[in-house]
C-alpha cells in the first residue's frame, strides 16, 4: 500500500499537468510553477526509487549544475526557472497519456486460443504497435505476459516486443519521444513529421519479418502471438483523430498540451459511459494517488535530464563553443544522428541526447520539421540498442531476456534503419529546401 508521502506526490504531478495545460488559458500563470511543482513531486517520490535510478538521475543531476555553475563563473545568468521547468512539457504529456491506461487496454481474452504463423506475427506487430503508440509499456507487458503464460519468450517474440513498441516512437504523439522532441521543435510540420515516422515505422516492420523469416524459415511459421481485435484500436484511433483535428483547427496549440487534456477528458468520459459518475471519478482519483507515483523513474529522468540540458545549454553560451556545423541540413542531420545512437549504443538514453543537442542548436535557429524528425528517428532507433531503455530494463526484469542479448540482436536492425533514416532526412531536408 502507498503512503500518505506518495499519494501527495501523485496529487502534486497530477496538479502539475493541470497547471501547465491551464496557463495556456491564463497567462497569470507563471510558467515556472508547474516545473516546481514535478519537482517536489520528485523529491517526495525518491526514497521509493531503484538504486539504478537514482545513480543515473544523480549523476546527471551532478552534471547539470556542475554546467550551470561554470556557466555562472563565465558571467551566463543562472536562469533558475529554465533550469526547474526544461522539460515540463514532456512530463504533462507522459502524465496525460498515463490516464489511458484506464480505458484502453483490450480485453485479455484469456481462453482464446493464441494465434500462428506468418499471418499472427503481422497482426501481433501491428497491433502491439499501435496499442503502444498509446499506452505505451503497458502494451509490452499486456501482450508480453499473455504469450508467456506458458513458456519463456523465443528470440523472436521478445523481438517483436521491442522493435514493436519501440518503432512506435518514430511518430506517436503519445510517445515520450515526441514530448522530447517538440520541446525543441515545437513549430514543426505535424504532417512532414509524422508522415516520415510512419513510413520508416513500415520499414521497420518489414525489415523485422524478412529478418526472422530468413535466419531459420520455422521462427515465423511457428510464431505464437496474440489475439488482437478491431475494438482495442477504437480509443487510440479516436484519439488520435481528435489531436489532429485540434491542431488543425487551433494550430497555435501546442500539440502536447491538446494531447494530455485530450488524454484525460476521453479517460474520464469513457469512464463514465462505462461506470457511472461516481465510479468513474473514484477510478481517475485512485489512479492519480495510486498508479501515478509509478512513474517515479520517468519523472527523476525527465527532471534530471532537463536540469543537464538546460546547464550544458548555458556552459556553450558561456564558453562561445561554435559547433562543427553551421545549419542543419539533412547531410548534418544524419551525421548528427549517427552520433547520437552511437552514444545510446553506449549507455545514454535518448532523452539525455535530445537534451543536449536540443540545447546545442538553439543558437543556429534550424528548421524544426527536420529537428524533430531527427530526434524521433534517434529514439525510434535508439532504444533498441540502449541496455538501458525503459524496453529492455522491462525485458530484463520481467521476462529474463537479457539487456547484452536484445542489444546484439538489435544491432544489424538498427544500421539498416540508420540507413533509411539517412535516406529520409537527406530527402527531407531537400524537399525543405535546406
């Protein structure tokens, strides 16, 4: 059972979101308030966390303000209100699409017969990916759980999970990824964007499937997925279409904040259809006290990340560091990403990445279609061969698949992508005329 001190810190993260949804409506809000907020609601939540987690957030937290101080020592201004709400935004959307956790998983259709072949492995991929466009892990672990209810995962199976969901990043607006990206990007083209995520989303899927088919023709022949039913798309697809309607109508609204308000209006509407008024704002309260603390490690990263960005930010304005490039353009742009997954590769999550290049091409003012591109590419990507992912940790724990095994499993996947990403952003950056 949560404490008192943890239900407290849900309450704090759920007033946060709304805070920074409402000073949208009324500026008096000042825009630092809702960051300082997450930031209480973390430091209430870090006695609860694992020790991995607070050694990353530790260390870049450490870096942060190591940056921030030999900024200072340089003559930058210490612009604390940056420093406490760099990613606000990101953690208003992963609070908002949190919500839907309530009303979107599909039944589990426990005594239906598990699907095989060729024809289960298409339908399980897709589905997966389509379910964890928006809800995320919890799709991993929905889907994860019901096909090893019997036996370990194959390779193949925990396989699709990662590539399934983490191919999801490369356009979902209900991914972390695109908070991430937007916070850098905000006044990019939705259409350009997501258009280029979902083609090389397609590619992913087929590159994964001739892969599998070739290495040993009974993997996907003897592929055991899951049930997947037109009614569990019917929220996301909702969904998604009211975004894309809002941002069509209200283009100066920033997509993150229509997808957190949406998120949690449809949750609680469809809560109520299902179970009345009381019952439903009983299950969105409990969810905000109970399930909310739960994303602890989200929230340490977020905030630590957005702390280390923001102090590396004002360490190159202080040092005059020039970057080896001097716009983007989709030739650097591909340079830029090959640097990035080689440091996920390494171990840094692509937060911390988009952090501190975000940071570093706030000066050269770049084309933010083609940004944004690149750091969903960079996620898309990235995950799938960072032992340290949100993924690979969940596959780590809660199926034995080991982090150094998916990693190099992942490994040729992840340059063929590169190489169709280099491809995308080179065109990309042509089409803009960069």
């Amino acid at each position: 059972m949560l404490n008192t001190t943890e239900k407290m810190a849900g309450g704090l993260l759920f007033a946060s979101m709304a805070l920074t949804i409402m000073s949208h409506f009324l500026p008096l809000i000042p825009f630092w308030l809702p960051g300082l907020i997450a930031w209480l609601s973390g430091v209430l939540l870090v006695s609860g966390a694992t020790v991995e987690q607070k050694k990353i957030s530790t260390v870049l937290l450490l870096i942060g303000i190591v940056g921030w101080c030999w900024a200072w020592f340089l003559g930058v201004p210490v612009d604390w209100q940056k420093a406490s709400s760099m990613n606000q935004n990101l953690i208003t959307l992963f609070v908002g699409v949190h919500f839907l956790r309530l009303v979107a998983l599909p039944d589990s259709h426990e005594e239906e017969r598990l699907p095989r072949g060729e024809k289960a492995f298409i339908t399980t991929f897709l589905g997966l990916h389509t379910l964890g466009a928006v809800i995320n892990m919890s799709a991993v672990i929905l889907v994860g759980d019901r096909i090893s209810k019997h036996e370990k995962l194959t390779k193949v199976q925990a396989m699709l999970l990662v590539r399934a969901l983490a191919s999801a990043a490369f356009w979902s607006p209900f991914f972390a990824a695109f908070g991430a990206a937007m916070a850098f990007a905000e006044n990019s083209s939705l259409v350009i964007v997501l258009g280029a995520g979902l083609f090389i989303a397609l590619i992913a899927l087929g590159i994964s499937f001739l892969e599998f088919k070739k290495e040993a023709a009974k993997n996907v022949e003897s592929f055991v997925g899951f049930p997947i039913h037109f009614d569990a798309f019917k929220i996301p697809l909702m969904l998604a279409l009211l975004v894309l309607l809002v941002h069509y109508l209200f283009p100066g609204f920033k997509v993150i904040t229509s997808i957190a308000l949406l998120s949690s209006l449809m949750t609680l509407v469809i809560l109520e259809k299902r179970k009345g008024l009381v019952l439903a704002v009983q299950d969105f309260s409990e969810h905000v006290t109970i399930q909310l603390p739960g994303m602890r490690g989200e929230l340490l990263l977020f905030l630590s990340a957005g702390l280390l960005g923001s102090g590396l930010s004002a360490l190159i304005e202080g040092l005059s560091i020039t970057l080896p490039i001097t716009e983007l353009t989709g030739i650097s742009a591909v340079a830029v990403l090959g640097c990035m997954l080689l440091a996920s590769r390494l171990g840094v999550h692509p937060v911390i990445s988009i952090a501190v290049v975000g940071g570093w091409f706030l000066s050269l003012d770049p084309d933010h279609t083609l940004l944004a591109t690149m750091f969903l590419f960079s996620w898309g990507i990235g995950v799938c061969i960072n032992p340290f992912s949100g993924i690979n940790l969940i596959m780590l724990g809660r199926y034995q698949t080991l982090g150094k095994d998916i990693v190099r499993w992942n490994t040729v996947y992840a340059l063929k992508l590169y190489a169709v990403a280099s491809v995308i952003l080179i065109s990309q950056g042509y089409w803009l005329g960069l």
